[in-house]
C-alpha cells in the first residue's frame, strides 16, 4: 500500500469492552475445554467398544458351548432318548442340566426334544406328589431343594417360551382335547405337573414365573387363538385353561406368599383386558377371585380427579392428587367416562356384590365371624380403600354413607372380632394383607372415612335420642377400639412410613408400599373420626372424657411430647386427645414461657410504650398495635393511660395496667353493639356476616382483634369472651357441618331436618340450590352451586343441598372475617400449638375453666403489700368473706380484681401478675371505704382498707362486686 502520511499506527478498540488478551484467555480456555471433552468422549467410546466386543465374544462362546453340549446329550440320551430313564432326571444326572443349558425356544430341535421329555415325564408320573418329588429329588430332597428348585423353575419357564415362541404354529392345538397328545398340550400338561399345589415349590416355581412377565407370554398366546377352534370343547376343561386357574390361584390368595408383581404385567390388566376371555375359558371364573383382582386393576390406574378440582373446597375429606409423583394421567375422555359411570345404582350394586356373603347387618350370630365371612369382609374392604385413593370422593361418599348398610356391617364385623379376639383371622384370609399385619386395619380404613363423612350429616337428635346409625353403648365400644389401634400405631408398634406427601391420597406410596400406607390411612382417619367423636361428647356427654386417653401417657411422655422428631410429639400432631387435656394445657404454657424467653430485650429499658387515651381506647389500640412488627408484638409492651383532661394517670405500669389495657380492649371490640361480632341465641360471640356494612375497614379490623385475642393468650391473660364453637373451629382451619347449625340458626335447622326426614317427593316443595342472605334489610341471592338457580332438589341430591346450606351459613358466609382474624392470631400463636387442643378446649384456654376456682389455691398464691401478710387479721378476715359467697359471687370477684370470672386452668400460680392485696392509704374512713370499688381495677390487685368487722369488709366487697358487674345487690 502507498504511504498515506500518517506514521502513527491506529489501535484496534474491542466496542465490548474486552483487551485482546481477556479475549485470547476465552479462546484459550474454550479450547482447552473442548479438547478435554473431545478425549473425554473418546475413552468412553474406546470403553463402550471393549465392552460391546467382550460381550459379543462371550455370547459367541456360549452359544458354542450350547452346540457342544446340544450335540453331548443327543448322543448321549439318543435322539429319541431311548437311553433315558427314571434315574436321568435325578439331582445327580447331567440329563436336566444340559438340556436347560442349551434350550432354546426359538429351536425347532430344541422344542421338538422337550415335547419328548415332557411326554416322558407324564409316563413316569404316577399321579403321586411323593413320586414327582423324587423323581428330581431322590431320596433326599431336604438336601437337594435348592437344585431342585431351580431346575423346575427353568424346566417351567422353558415349556411357556415354547409354546409362546410357537405360538402361531400351535394355535390349533392349544384348545385340543387332553388325550390328543398334541405337543402343545403334552407342554401343558407337564407345566400343569411341575406347578401342582401338593409340591414343596410350587409357590417359588409360579412367583419366579410371575417375575418373567408370563401373563404377557399367555396374553399373546390367547390372542393368537381362533373361535373356532373352541367349539369342540363344550363342558370340557382345556390343559391351557387349567394351567391358567392354577397360576391364577397363587394371586393374592393365602396361604401364598408368592410376591405381587407389577399392576401393568399381572392377572387383571393381561389377562381380563381380553375381550370374551370367558367364552374362551368358561370354567375359568371358578378360580378367579374377582373382587382380589378388582382391587389389583383398579390399583393400576392413576387417580381420576373431580370435575371442580381447583374450585373452593365444599366437601372435608376430598382427597386431592399429588401430580409431580403421579405415573400416568388417564386419557380426558376415557376419564369423563369413569367419572359418569359412578352412580348411585352402580355403587348401591357394587356394595350388595362386595357384602354379599356377609350377613352381619343384625348382629344375629354367637362366636365371632366365621372364615367365609372374614374372607368377604377382607376383600371388600381392600376393594374400597383403594376405590377411595383412585375415584372421587364426592361421587362415592354419599351414597355408602346413606344409602347402603356398609356402617353397619362392618361395625358389627369389627364388634365380633374386637369381643371374639378374632382380629389374626382376618390378616391370615386377606390377600391385601400380609400375615403378621393387624387384622382391625383394613376394616378400620374404610369404616373411619364412612362413618365420619355419616357424622357430617347427623343431627343431634338421630345421634342422641334415635341412637342413630350407632347405639352410645357401641360409640363408646368404637372409641375404646380406635384409640387402642391408634396407640399402638403410633406409640407401641410404630412403622416409619416413607416420604409421604402432604396431600392426603398418595397413590404413589400406595403402589410403592402399601402396608405402610395403609397404616398411614388409619392413623389419619382414625385420628380425625375420634376428634368428631370427642366434639360429640363435648355437645352432650354420653362417654367420660378419659375414655380419649390412652393409658400409656406418663411423665416420660410428656416430657417427649415437647421435642421434635419424637413418637410422642407425633402423637401431639396427628392424635392429641390421646393426651390428657392438663397435659396439654402444660405443654402450651410451656411453649409460650420459651417463646417469650426468647423474646426478652437485651436492653435495660422497653421499647413498645403506649399512650392511650381512656375515652378513644379501640382507636388508639388499633393504631398502636398495627404499627408493630412480629417481634416487636412478642415483646413487652408498656400502657400509660391518658385521662379525659390529657394528662397521663398516675402509676408504674409492671404488667397490671397492660392486663388492664387488654380488658377494656377486648370487651369495647366484642361487643356486639360495635358491630363487628353478633351473638347466638346462647350469648355466643361470631363475626357479623354483614361487618362489611358497619366498619369500612372490618377486615383490618379482624385482624386487629385476632392479633389482640393472640397477645392476650400469648401473655396469659384470661379474657372472658365466650366465642361460638363454630368460630374457633376456624381458628384451627376446620370446616363446621349440620350438627353446629342450632346454635346459629334454629329455624333453619329445624327447615334442613324436616327436608332430610321428609317421606314424599322433594321435587314437589320446587326448593332450588340458591340461599338467600338478608343483612340489615337487604336481600341477596346466592347459589350454592354453579347454575343452582336452574337446578332443583330432589330425593336424591338432598343430602347435598342439606350439607350446601349448612356450610353456607357455618363456613361460606364469614369466610373472609375469619381469615383475617386468623392471619392476626397466627402472628403469635403458631398453629401447631393450638391444634392440640379442640374448639371447646380452645375456649378453655382462652378464658379459663368454667368449674369455679380453687380458693386455697389462690390464697396459697397471693402476694401482700402495704404491711399486710399471711396471718393479717383483716387478711384472714378477708378470707373468710371470701370463702362464705356464693359461687356465683366468687366469681365475680374474680372478675372484679382479675378481669375474669374464671380462674387459670393450670391454677392461681400461672395468673399473670399473681394476685396481690395491699394495704389501702389511711384508716377505715367512709372516704376510703368510698374510694374501694375505683381502686380495684384490674390489674390483680385489690387495695383493701382495715376493716374494723367482717360484715362491714362483707357488705363493701358485695357493694364493689355488684357495682363493677353492673348489678346492685344492696
């Protein structure tokens, strides 16, 4: 190039950003990697090489090693085996040994010489087990089993590969008559000798040729076979087809043990997938045990999802599938089909086929249950727990609680057994079971489901007075079975599962391990069918309370209960009225003692301080409270009261002006005139479906008051606020059923008895799936279904539209006033800690016991002040006053000095702050008798003048007392 005139040389600039050698270093480190790679992937294909090779070599060396031996024993034994005889197919002869060696079914030589041993091996046969046992035993077949049992199970296998390989060939033969001597039966024939149940193998030798996938051998074999070639055999047994009931008979039955084989490769999905098998094998049925393999084809398809799955949840015990461990997804349509087809005729026969061997509806026998029973019983319930995990449960549920006598069968099943000590029959009869297995697990596994969903539905009457569908005699039998079989799940005999989901059906674990899935079922259904039966006893007590507990729970239970990862805190979980209610209540407060330890500041000084206005008390509190975090609400929080002038009212706060704090509170926001709760026909307190109307932010509201109601049980202060049960029960995210609907609404219960009751046609009252809600005079309606208003209640869908409006009224109407309110608990009161306990429970822990107070108790506990002790004159007078009220003005003392009429159910020594009489300035003037009623504010404590008698102390104390309930007693 010509020289332009510019000596200086232009730089090359990367726009990127990148120096040449951070670009070198890339490349280099790029090639580096590849190369690496390159040599890599070249030693693997050098490895894969020798290996492919080293096989090849090996399998060109056996099969020359077969052709040695192939030609050894022909002419050894003769090419007819003229030189063979009973002593050839003995342990110590080379006769069976070469021949499996060499086999092979794709050989027509090969083939052709095992007809011949097998037409030989029937003429040796003299129709004798002990004969068959040593011909390939010997003498001594206790020494020889091993060798002995692998040859049948070669010499087996070896006559199903030949007929499958040769299948087209000997199709015709197949279905020929037994004495034809047709090489395809004298193979069958000798299959159906060396399989015979009288022989010591026959178990091993069918459960290896299980494990060989031979129901796909003999499904292709079916298939290859003509109709027409079965016309000749009417009211005759086919080899084939008696070979197949033998196979069959080991399925599942007992006493086999022969191992279950995979759903896709047994019985059911090979074989009863054919079309017209039974015009093939007619005589077939009478060894099948179709309810066995019902269980085992159902088993293998993947769970069919509800048609609303993904909608609100109406129904408790829907079980939903856990899809990232689901192994197929069945086709939509085929899906839909299924769906439909579960109707309740189909299910009404579907029960009276699965019970109907058993006769137990009338509990009209003496002994216990017999085999043929147990038997029935045992199939039908293994049919059903899987139903339960495979199909929907809102298609299924209703109708066999209903509409069948399956409660009561197996109740009375379980009854006998649990009176007889019958339960080992059942395990030893059940093909779904193995042996040692608890006999009370499959029963229990559908009864638990049934028999709840039942108790959803019930109403107090059927259940109390009716004794309806159970006798209180055989409830309180039942509670005493479950609790035991509970224990001894979870605390004697306990399994440790496998990682079952979360998600209540997991068909995977199923499939995977199904006996400890099983217990699984029963632990979870057990547990919650004796959790309703404990609300029950609640309502209306029919069984003692310690009729729930086990009788293991000791001192190293309790002290277990509080660890992770322990028996006895997974009992605590899924099982908690195992436990003693004062054991539990123990174990809460030991909980809230540690989550306020480690909540003390580090700090000399404390950081959450409120100034609170005494006239604006709900809007200063909500303000205040709404502007802390979690932690700081776990902290201490001091309250400096603010009177009707501005100025702050004298006194420390040491914890008493905050208990104060939290009554005025807590008795301004539950008022009912506040608008957010309204009150039962019982006084009961439940959030105002129609808050929404009064308070524009009702739902922080909520939320407030959850976080109040949880600072107050978080700090051990007893608030005397009684809440419907069907309110707490959302504070342990349970749904309400029909039996909570009285203390709401009794009229509209007594509406949803009469339809349930109700003989003639439902149609006829043109009731339809709407409700209609009126809230401060306006009318709304609402459906309870999609497309509700268009569809009408029947006979049949009662139950439904029953359960709909009840769960309306008790779940739908204050679902958002309960989240919040929930939300706002549950920053400092953790659900694991309240699930231990059940609504009524809850309630107790909440305001304390409803028995009254244990006097000496508190005195033992009370603090003095002010000069006053123990054995003070006034204090023992005191006492003595105390002591001669009624119940009912002890506790409202109690309220007067505490802020609640009910004492702490761990005792006075769990009050915080203890109890505390003090000496009140100057002496026994009016002024200071004047002065009492204002000076006892609830902080416990109680500034008590000297009184000069008891009658006087006995007149003041009733006067303060009456004043601050708001009654006059004078």
């Amino acid at each position: 190039m010509f020289f332009s005139g510019d000596s200086s040389t232009r730089k090359r600039v990367d726009l990127g950003g990148r120096s040449s050698k951070e670009r070198d270093r890339k490349k280099l480190v790029e090639q580096t990697r590849f190369e690496r790679n390159r040599r890599l992937q070249l030693r693997q294909n050098n490895s894969a090489a020798l290996k492919i090779q080293k096989c090849f070599r090996g399998r060109k060396l056996v099969e020359a090693e077969r052709s040695e031996v192939r030609e050894r024993f022909f002419t050894r034994f003769g090419k007819h085996f003229q030189n063979v005889d009973r002593q050839c197919f003995g342990p110590d002869s080379d006769f069976l040994r070469w021949l499996l060696f060499f086999f092979n079914p794709k050989n027509a030589a090969d083939c052709s010489a095992l007809v011949e041993v097998c037409q030989l091996l029937q003429k040796l046969d003299q129709d004798n087990v002990l004969d068959i046992i040593s011909l390939f035993a010997g003498a001594d077949y206790p020494s020889n089993k091993a060798l002995v049992e692998y040859r049948v199970k070669k010499f087996a296998l070896a006559c199903i590969q030949a007929i499958y390989e040769n299948r087209i060939q000997l199709r015709d033969q197949l279905m020929a008559s037994k004495h034809s001597g047709a090489p395809a039966i004298l193979l069958l024939d000798a299959l159906h000798l060396l399989i015979d149940d009288r022989l010591p193998w026959a178990c091993n030798t069918v459960s290896y040729l299980l494990q060989r996938n031979v129901f796909s051998m003999f499904r292709n074999v079916i298939l290859t076979l003509k109709e027409v070639t079965i016309q000749g055999l009417v009211g005759d047994v086919s080899s084939l087809e008696r070979v197949l009931a033998l196979i069959i008979s080991h399925v599942g039955q007992t006493p086999c043990v022969c191992p279950n084989v995979d759903p896709s490769w047994s019985f059911s999905s090979q074989l009863l997938t054919i079309p017209f098998l039974w015009r093939l094998f007619p005589h077939l049925k009478e060894a099948v045990d179709f309810v066995t393999l019902a269980t085992f084809l159902l088993e293998a398809i993947p769970p069919i999802k509800t048609l609303n799955e993904g909608d609100s949840n109406t129904y408790d015990d829907e079980m939903l599938v856990d899809d990232e461990r689901a192994e197929k997804v069945l086709n939509g349509d085929l899906e839909l089909q299924i769906y439909n087809a579960i109707d309740p005729r189909f299910l009404l026969q579907l029960t009276n086929v699965l019970l109907g061997g058993v006769s137990l509806a009338n509990n009209s026998y003496i002994g216990g249950p017999n085999d043929k029973e147990a038997a029935a019983v045992g199939a039908a319930c293994a049919f059903l727990h899987v139903m339960f995990n495979i199909l929907p449960l809102e298609r299924i549920m209703t109708v066999l609680a209903y509409r069948t006598e399956l409660v009561l069968v197996l109740w009375n099943f379980m009854k006998c057994c649990h009176d007889n000590c019958k339960w080992s029959s059942l395990s030893k009869l059940s093909a779904y079971l193995p042996e040692d297995a608890p006999g009370w697990l499959l029963p229990l596994a559908v009864f638990c489901p049934v028999y709840k969903h039942m108790l959803m539905i019930v109403d107090n009457e059927e259940f109390y007075e009716q004794e309806k569908p159970l006798p209180l005699d055989d409830i309180r039998c039942l509670i005493v079975i479950i609790r035991q079989a509970l224990w001894q799940l979870l605390w004697l005999n306990p399994v440790a599962p496998p990682n079952f989901s979360k998600s209540p059906v997991d068909t995977f674990a199923m499939k995977k391990h199904p006996l400890e899935f099983l217990q699984h079922r029963v632990c979870v259904t057990a547990s919650e069918l004796l959790s309703q039966l404990q609300d029950w006893n609640n309502r209306r007590q029919f069984t003692p309370p310690s009729d729930f507990h086990a009788d293991g729970v000791n001192d190293y239970f309790i002290s277990q209960a509080t660890m992770e990862n322990t028996k006895a805190n997974d009992i605590l979980k899924l099982a908690p009225f195992l436990v003693p209610f004062t054991s539990r209540a123990k174990i809460f407060a030991s909980q809230l003692v540690a989550a306020r330890e480690r909540n003390i500041p580090h700090v000399p000084y404390v950081r959450n301080r409120f100034r609170v206005r005494r006239d604006h008390i709900l809007e200063d509190a909500f303000d205040q409270l709404n502007a802390l975090t979690e932690e700081d609400l776990r902290g201490l929080i001091r309250v400096t009261f603010i009177n009707e002038f501005g100025a702050e009212e004298a006194g420390i706060d040491g914890g008493g002006i905050f208990k104060d704090f939290m009554e005025n509170v807590t008795r301004a926001a539950f008022d009912v005139q506040y608008g957010l709760f309204k009150e039962t026909a019982d006084h009961l307190l439940y959030p105002n479906p129609g808050s929404g109307l009064v308070h524009e932010q009702h739902l922080q509201l909520f939320h407030f008051l959850g976080t109040v109601l949880a600072k107050a049980m978080f700090e051990g202060i007893l608030v005397d606020i009684p809440f419907a049960t069907f309110f707490l029960s959302k504070l342990k995210q349970k749904y309400n059923y029909l039996n909570d609907l009285p203390s709401l609404d009794p009229e509209l219960y007594r509406h949803l008895i009469f339809l349930k009751h109700y003989e003639g046609d439902i149609s006829g009252l043109e009731l339809y799936f709407v409700i209609v809600n009126n809230e401060y005079g306006e009318q709304a309606e609402e459906e309870l279904l999609p497309g509700g208003k268009n569809l009408r209640v029947t006979n049949e869908n009662v139950i439904t539209f029953i359960h709909l409006v009840a769960n309306h009224r008790l779940n739908f109407q204050i679902r958002q006033q309960s989240s919040y309110f929930l939300r706002g608990f549950q920053q400092l009161i953790q659900k694991e800690w309240i699930d231990m306990f059940n609504e009524h429970e809850l309630q107790l822990l909440i305001s304390g016991s409803v028995d009254g107070f244990d006097l000496d108790d508190l005195r033992a506990h009370t603090n003095y002040a002010g000069g006053y002790h123990q054995e003070h004159y006034v204090i023992e007078m005191f006492w003595e006053v105390i002591k001669c009220f009624s119940l009912e003005n002890q506790r409202k003392f109690l309220k007067f000095v505490t802020g609640c009429s009910r004492g702490p159910l761990l005792g006075f020594k769990h009050l915080e702050p203890l109890f505390c009489i003090q000496r009140a300035a100057g002496s026994a003037s009016e002024e200071a008798l004047d002065r009492l009623p204002t000076a006892a504010t609830c902080m416990n404590l109680l500034k008590l003048p000297p009184y000069r008698s008891k009658e006087q102390m006995e007149q003041k104390l009733l006067y303060a007392i009456s004043a601050a309930a708001g009654f006059d007693l004078s």
